[in-house]
C-alpha cells in the first residue's frame, strides 16, 4: 500500500438506472477517500436532474469527465460500452464497465434484424470488440473492472473460501436469473442490447459459474478453469402467436430472445447449465447451486428469507420499497432489507475502489469479462442450430 493513492476521483457516464446504483454505494466505500467528480450523458436535462438531485457536477462532454476522474463508471446501454472504454483507458484511467462487456449490435443498417443475422458474424465481432478492449487495457497505466454484481455477491464470496479451503471440484452448478420482463424501451432491440435473456440476464449467473471455475482453478493449478464448450437453446416465447397474454407478462420485444438456456462445459469436463427469461412471475429470480466433491451449495441471492413481512392492504407499503420487480405489495412478501449488498453491489464498487486506490487487480476483471461475452455468442451460434455444443473460442 505504499504507493497507494488515498483519494480516488470517480466519475460516472450514464444518469439512470446504473448510475443510481453505482453512486449509491461510491458514497459508501471504505478504507479510500472517493471523491465524485460528477456525471455525464448526452441528455443534458436528464444529466442535470440527475446531477441536482444527487448534488453533483453535470459535465457536459465525456472528456472533461475523464481528465477529471481516476475511475470512470460506465453505466451506458451496451453498445456504446467499448467506445466509451477504450477512451478511458487511452487517457491511462480505471475503467468499470456494466454488464454486459461488449457484444454485437448489427452493422449499422437500420434494417438490421436480431432474428435474421448470421450468428457467426455476431461471434466474430463480438470477439473482436472485446480484442479491442484487452488491447486498450494491455496499453494502458489503467484497468478493466467488469461490473458483474454476482461475483460480489457475499453467498458468492463464501462459496469462494469453500473452495479455496476445502480444495473442492466443482462438478455442477446450474443457476437462473429470471423476472417478468425488462420495461427499458431500448431492452427489446437487439441493436442497442446485443441480445435477448442471454445476454442481458444469463450473463449474471453465467458470470458466477465462470468466475467460481477460475477460482477453484487458482487454488488448485495456479490457473483458472475455462470454459471450453457451450449447448444452448432460445425461444421468444412472448412473440409466439401460441402465447395467451393475460397481461402479468411484459411483451413487446422487437428481435430479442425472451427464454434462454445453456448447457457448459469446462475445460475440466465438469458442467453448469445456466437459465435466464423474462417470464417468470413473484419479482426476480437469482438463484445458483453449486454440486462440488466434497459439498452442496445453494445461494438465493433474490429472494431470499431474510426478512418476511405480511401485509393485508397493498396501499399500505405505497411508499415503501420491498424487493426488485416485486408485482404486487400483497400478502406475504420477502422484503430484502439491504438489496444493493444482497445482490453485491456493494462489496463490487469497494473491489473497484481499492484497486483503482492499489493498483490490484479486481476479482471481476476483464478475464471473465472477454469469457463470459465469447460464451454468449457461442451460445447463440448453437442456438442457431437448435443447441449443436459450439468450442467457446479463446480470447
Ligand atoms: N448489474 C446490474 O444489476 C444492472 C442493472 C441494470 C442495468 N445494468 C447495466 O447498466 C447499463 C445501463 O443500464 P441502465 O438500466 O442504467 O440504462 P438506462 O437506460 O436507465 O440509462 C442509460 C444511460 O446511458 C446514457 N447514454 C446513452 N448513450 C450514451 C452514450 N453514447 N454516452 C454516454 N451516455 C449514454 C443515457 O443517457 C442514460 O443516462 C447496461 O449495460 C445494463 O445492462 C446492470
């Protein structure tokens, strides 16, 4: 630590959703001053009201944001994630990067469809966005932090010590991100997500059993544990003429997938099969389980028992938040009373402080990152042979 600075500058791109979150724990970090140096996004009013609400300084163009900054969080639409990361780590700063790293987001023709393009287009150039990330970090005094919450998400980090102490194989982990639909109106348009369950959802519990197959590879060999080839399966379930809305369910997607499925397997042999979807109804759906040789893992990272409350009358928790996507306040409701540390924001932006303070390396680096992106695409590429096991490329 003696190098280390004592204050870092934080900056964020994006005032919306992200941002809210990201700002939110900065203003909670320990151990390192964190200072804010304020916002930008394109909007300027959305950019001031976010500002005067959060008592910030609204800038008005990104590169004055990141001379002013030592980390920049980039909680921007996915398309727009390796422009705004190569310009950070170009001016030699840390950089965080929301989920999902990169992807495909169409050729810029305006008929471009998500459900018409050629899938293996869409690995190369995902692989090649993420190139150009890893070669923008390779060059620069900065570094990648790939804002993957589930990483940090304290059952994640327990299970992480099981398998460093216990000196476990894993042999299977299957888990699920679900709810019941996404209400951003850029979400449905494969041009700004770069995909549909899988890439917007799957990436988070994808993300986890990646990153515990790195870990549990550290501990044993000195190397992480890679994914090598992945089966999948999509389905736009809402887009079905089949489908009987009755009206719980958002639809309305353009060329998105609305379920996904994969099956993985690791350069070791062993398995995960990861679930996403926009169909489930109770409110989110994160889950994971972990079936090692030596124990069983079950995290509930939402919801989880914590804290049950029962309420006759909906109205009467009007101003009272319970749970992420909850549909109604009625009846029984597990209310998670600190949902920014239950599902690891917290502990992810304090990893991200400390390294840009330290010089460390962040636990959710741009390793995973680059993996998890290839493993998504070669995803769809199966996908778009009803599940043919595709070699997860390297990076
Ligand atoms: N980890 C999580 O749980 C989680 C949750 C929600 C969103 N996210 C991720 O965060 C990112 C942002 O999502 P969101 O829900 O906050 O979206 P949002 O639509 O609420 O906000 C996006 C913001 O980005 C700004 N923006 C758009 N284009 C830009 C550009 N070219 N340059 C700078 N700013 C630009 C917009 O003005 C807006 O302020 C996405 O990658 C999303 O997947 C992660």
């Amino acid at each position: 630590m003696t190098n280390a600075k004592s204050t870092v500058r934080a900056g964020i791109v994006g005032s919306g959703f992200a941002a809210r979150f990201h700002l939110e724990a900065l203003r909670k970090v320990y151990g390192v001053t964190v200072e804010i140096a304020g916002v930008y996004s394109p909007t300027a009013a959305h950019c001031e009201a976010f500002a005067g609400r959060h008592g910030l300084t609204a800038f008005t163009g990104l590169s004055a944001l990141i001379d002013q900054s030592d980390i920049v969080h980039v909680c921007t639409p996915p398309s727009t994630h390796e422009r705004i990361g190569v310009e950070v780590l170009g001016r030699d700063k840390y950089v965080v990067i929301e989920k999902p790293f990169t992807g495909y987001f169409g050729d810029g023709d305006k008929r471009f469809s998500g459900d018409l393009f050629d899938r293996k287009t869409g690995l190369d150039r995902a692989k090649a966005s993420i190139g150009n990330l890893l070669d923008a970090e390779a060059k620069s005094a900065g570094l990648i932090c790939y804002a993957e919450n589930w990483v940090y998400a304290p059952g994640i980090q327990k299970e992480k010590e099981i398998l460093e102490k216990s000196g476990a194989q894993i042999i299977w982990m299957h888990g699920e991100e679900a709810h019941s639909g996404s209400h951003s109106p850029f979400y449905g348009i494969w041009a700004h997500s770069g995909g549909g369950s899988i890439m917007g959802k799957a990436v988070h519990p994808l993300g986890a059993v990646l990153y515990l197959k790195q870990v549990e590879g550290m501990a044993a060999q000195g190397r992480p544990i890679r994914p090598a080839t992945v089966s999948a399966r999509v389905h736009a379930v809402t887009r079905s003429k089949q489908f009987k809305d009755l009206g719980y369910i958002k639809t309305g997607y353009t060329d998105i997938e609305d379920f996904g499925a994969m099956h993985i397997v690791f350069e070791d042999g062993m398995l995960a099969d990861v679930f996403a979807s926009e169909l489930v109804l109770g409110g989110v759906h994160n889950w994971i389980e972990i079936t090692a040789n030596n124990h069983r893992t079950i995290v509930n990272i939402n919801p989880n028992d914590s804290m049950k409350s029962y309420n006759p009358k909906g109205s009467q928790f009007d101003d009272i938040y319970v749970v992420e996507k909850i549909e109604t306040k009625e009846g029984w409701a597990n209310i998670s009373p600190d949902e920014d540390w239950y599902t690891g924001y917290q502990n992810e932006i304090q990893d991200f402080c400390r390294c840009a303070a330290t010089g460390a390396m962040p636990q959710c680096n741009s390793t995973l990152a680059a993996d998890t992106i290839l493993t998504v695409y070669a995803a769809y590429c199966s996908a778009a042979e009803n599940g043919r096991e595709m070699k997860v490329p390297s990076r």
